[in-house]
C-alpha cells in the first residue's frame, strides 16, 4: 500500500511522550507466529546512548509477527497485520476510549492521515512504544481474532497483565480499563518499503 509521500528522511520529532534516554538495540520478538530472522543494525554504542535513530528491516515480517526494537530506553514495537485485523478494527469504535486518538500526544499526526482507525503510516504496519500507558507495563500481544477469558469479542490486540487493560491492535485503549490512553506511535518514517527509521519524523511531516 502506498505510504503517501512520506518516505524521506528528515529530521527530528521530539514528541513530549518520548523522553527517556539509553542504548539501542536491535532484538527480534515474538508475536503469535513463528519469527524468522530478521536484520537489523544500528549506529554505534555512543550515538545509542543519545537516543540515536534505530534503522529496522522488515523485509522478512510476515503477517502477525512482531519485531521488536529499543529505541530510547523504551521497546518499539513493529507489528505486520493481516487484512482480516484491519477489517475488524472499525467495528471496535464504540468500545474504545478514543477511537479516532483525538488525544494528540498519543502519536505523530501523520499516522492518522490515511486512516486513524489504523493509526499508521502503512496500513498493515503498526509501529507503537510496547508500554502500557497506565504504569509502564509491557503487554502482551495477543493477535488472534478469538474469544478470550477477559473478552469473549476479542479481534486481537494487547492485554496488559498487571491491571488488565487491553489494547486493540492499532493500540487503542477500551473504555473502563485503568490506562488512561492509547498506546504511543514513536516518530518514524520508511526510508524504502522495507525499512522503517524509529526516531526521526518523515520529511516535511507537521
Ligand atoms: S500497567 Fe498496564 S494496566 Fe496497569
């Protein structure tokens, strides 16, 4: 799918929501499905602890896998989703707690411009801060579109163990769970279709 213009690098987007600062270092997770190998690399250990841009491969993501990255200190992660999870996200509208993430500290304002639904620059690439804005927890990924003990309705998403809020799979916090908001969008942009730059917003991007 298109990205609409906005694959060149630019500069810097310090969002307020992105602070912390430490090393950066590439790491493959594990969604739902097996993960392959996948490549990344990364500036050096003096840039890393800047809070340097983290240059991630997605060449090899297969749909619901999750590659996951640090960058600042805090873990990225880089969800391929399937057109069966995009279809079921706008019928989830009425039982989230910002379903058009009004709130715009949660992400870069590019990430709604095709869909705020999907809350991403490509439809079926998420890119989200893997925190869970409540107290910092990291949730799980639940991918799935199946019945779950917290939610016989559940089109997939994030569930966070440690107080039980959930996250539908743009990150978009459920009504009467303790997070207060959705899940973060770090900056980012795709420097070509297989590899996102985290930490530097695309050119010309508000
Ligand atoms: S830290 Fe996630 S619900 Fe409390």
């Amino acid at each position: 799918m298109a990205n609409d213009g906005v694959n060149d690098p630019v500069n810097t987007g310090r969002r307020r929501f992105l602070s912390a600062t430490t090393a950066v270092v590439g790491a493959v997770g594990v969604g739902f499905a097996a993960v392959p190998f996948i490549k990344s690399w990364n500036p050096s250990a003096r840039a890393k602890l800047a809070g340097a841009p983290v240059t991630a491969d997605i060449s090899a993501l297969q749909e619901g896998q999750r590659l996951v990255m640090e960058w600042r200190g805090q873990p990225i992660w880089i969800v391929k989703r399937s057109k069966a999870i995009l279809e079921s996200l706008p019928g989830l509208d009425g039982r989230l707690r910002d379903p058009q993430s009004e709130n715009k500290d949660q992400q870069p304002a590019y990430v709604l411009k095709q869909n705020p639904e999907f809350r991403s620059i490509k439809a079926e690439v998420s890119v989200l801060v893997g925190l869970c804005t409540h107290l910092g927890c990291s949730p799980e990924m639940i991918a799935e579109i199946r019945p779950e003990p917290f939610d016989p309705e559940w089109k997939g998403g994030y569930f966070c163990p440690c107080h039980k809020s959930r996250f539908d799979m743009s990150g978009r916090v459920f009504q009467g769970v303790p997070a207060p908001i959705n899940l973060l969008v770090p900056p980012h942009h795709y420097q070509d279709d297989s590899t996102i730059i985290i930490g530097v917003d695309p050119q010309g991007a508000a």
